[in-house]
C-alpha cells in the first residue's frame, strides 16, 4: 500500500498512535491546525510545521523568490491564527538544488522577513542543506495562546453560526492562471494571482474571535471550504450546512469566472489556499460577533450557514434545494 492510496488523512490516523510519551502537558496533539501544550508560562505553547515542495505545491518557473518566502511562512502563520496564537518565532528548514542562484535564495528571505516583520515574528534558526533535485522549504512556527482563548476544530455544537473572515476561490483561480499559463492582463487577474503567491494570514482576527464568549471552533481554510468545514464537523462530531448565496466570492473571482465560463460557487467550496478561518459560534452570540468584527476590521464577518446535529455537510443551492456536498478539497496525496 501506498501514501497515495490511504491519503495524508488516512496516514495520519496511521501514525498518529504511540507519539506520546508524556501526555500530561498536551492539549491538542496531531489532528488540529497546531499542537498545543502547556509549559511553566503562563500561556500555551503552540507550534505548527509546514513543507513546500518544489513542483507539488509550486512551479518554481513561475513563482519569485520573494512570494515563494512570504507564502511559506503565511501558511504557518495562518495555523497559529486558527488556534487563535499570537505568532512568535519561526524556524526555516531549506533543501536547495544546485541549479538555483543565490539572489533567488535572497529573494525568498527577502518575503519571509518582510512578513515576518510585518507580524513581529522572529526567524531564529533552521536547516539549510543540498537537494539531488527540487526545491524543499519548511517552516516552523511557535506561537502561544492563553489556555481560555485556545481555539480548536473539534467545539462546534448544532445550531452554530459558521463564518468565513474572508472571500474563498481567489487562490485556487490564480493557480489556474499559472497552471493553465494565462497571462495576468487585467487588475482582477493580477489580483488572484496574487491571492495565490501572498496570502494574508488572519491573525489580528484569529486573536479577536479568540477573545470573543461564543466561539466555539475554528479552522484556516487551506485545504478548500468544503474539506475544512467537513474537518470541523467530524471531530466535532456534528454536520453542517452551508448556503450558497452567503458564501463570498470576491468581484475579481466574479469576473474570472464569467470570463472563463467557471463556476465561483466551485472555486469557493472546493479551492484551498484561502487562509481565512471559518469559525463556527453561538448563535446568541452571533450578532454581536458579526457586528464587533466589521468594527474592528471594516469587512464583514461572513455567516455561511450552520452547524447541524447530523452528519455530513449540505449545500443550500441558490434556488433552495438542498444537496449533499462531497468534501472535494485538497490532499496531497490522492490527489489524481
Ligand atoms: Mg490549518
């Protein structure tokens, strides 16, 4: 049997038994967006990991050094926002191939850094060694979170309020441009692919909705808004319905989509690489939340729909009929 049949999901459940040997101090291990412990501090420590692999998740012909940087430390810090941490420190692991120059190396540090500063993160350390073939960047991030405000996957209960911090489909329409090699002519265009190589990790709202009363789940939308409301729902053990005239596409997403005869319904339920959270709320508390969050960030906290006492996860389609949606996101591994 391979990775490929059981999928990282299915290899994760394998693995996942006999990791700890002092499980005292854990309150999330494998299975949310970060790990979770207690140390002597005050405050929970969190650290979350994440790979990119040169011509699995980026073409390196087609992605600078500088975005390739900013991306692969935004990915981890958009975990530490969706178990609602501050970020701290980072660590960069580099596996590099001899074909690739030194400014291009500049350049990536260049992205990280940036962004790093831009979240006052440190970059404390790392790895960096020769690869036969294909550019490897992982990084590490350590963050922490009082014990109170630590956001999870697995709280959602039936009658939740599901919001999104954000338009989903943009990214996985700017990887079509790349893939499909579509030359960026326009502002909109230009707009997804940049949604694609700079995603905004949401900490500032990570950190507002963890302080909030009523919050009870979150998750940062990588692997695509259909698999991650269904990551919600299982280890919560609830299901979900999502309606689709509440689900926000952007108006460059819109305007793709016209142009290429897509679907902007598609692209936001199954694209990934979002990096905005969904977290899933009370329902008294719903109002405040929504009306608090425009508040503070001037853009609305979208509600999607809810939290059901089922399972499975549904789709509200514009003319009211209600179907069940296949969690058709992102994985690695079974992907075709
Ligand atoms: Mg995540």
């Amino acid at each position: 049997m391979s990775l490929k049949e059981i999928g990282e999901f299915g290899f994760i459940r394998r693995i996942g038994g006999g990791c700890l040997s002092r499980p005292q101090g854990v309150v999330r291990g494998i299975g949310d967006d970060a790990a979770a412990f207690r140390t002597d501090g005050r405050l929970l420590a969190l650290v979350t990991t994440d790979m990119l692999v040169e011509r699995v998740h980026f073409l390196r012909a087609a992605t600078g050094g500088r975005d390739l940087g900013h991306k692969s430390l935004a990915v981890n810090l958009s975990d530490i926002a969706a178990m609602g941490g501050t970020a701290r420190e980072a660590f960069v692991a580099i596996a590099v191939p001899d074909d690739l120059s030194l400014s291009y190396l500049e350049e990536l540090f260049a992205g990280m850094k940036a962004l790093a500063q831009a979240h006052e993160v440190n970059i404390l350390g790392g790895d960096t060694t020769r690869s036969a073939a294909d550019l490897v960047i992982s990084v590490t991030v350590y963050g922490t979170v009082a014990e109170a405000e630590l956001l999870t996957r697995d709280g959602a209960r039936p009658g939740d309020v599901i919001f999104c911090t954000g338009c989903l489909g943009d990214s996985r329409a700017g990887l079509h441009l790349i893939l499909e090699e579509v030359g960026a002519d326009t502002p909109a265009l230009r707009a997804l692919l940049a949604a694609h190589h700079r995603p905004s990790p949401h900490l500032a709202e990570g950190r507002f909705l963890a302080g909030r009363p009523g919050v009870h789940a979150a998750i940062d939308v990588s692997d695509g808004l259909s698999s991650d409301v269904g990551h919600i729902a299982a280890q919560s053990r609830v299901g979900a319905r999502l309606v689709a005239d509440d689900i926000p596409v952007s108006e460059q997403l819109q305007d793709y989509c016209r142009r290429f005869g897509r679907s902007a319904l598609e692209y936001a339920l199954a694209g990934g690489e979002d990096y905005t959270l969904l977290v899933a709320a009370a329902a008294e508390a719903a109002g405040d939340l929504a009306r608090d969050f425009e508040k503070a960030f001037e853009r609305p906290l979208h509600a999607i729909g809810v939290i059901t006492a089922g399972a499975g996860i549904e789709l509200v389609e514009p003319g009211g009929r209600i179907r069940p949606i296949p969690p058709t996101g992102w994985d690695h591994f079974k992907r075709s």
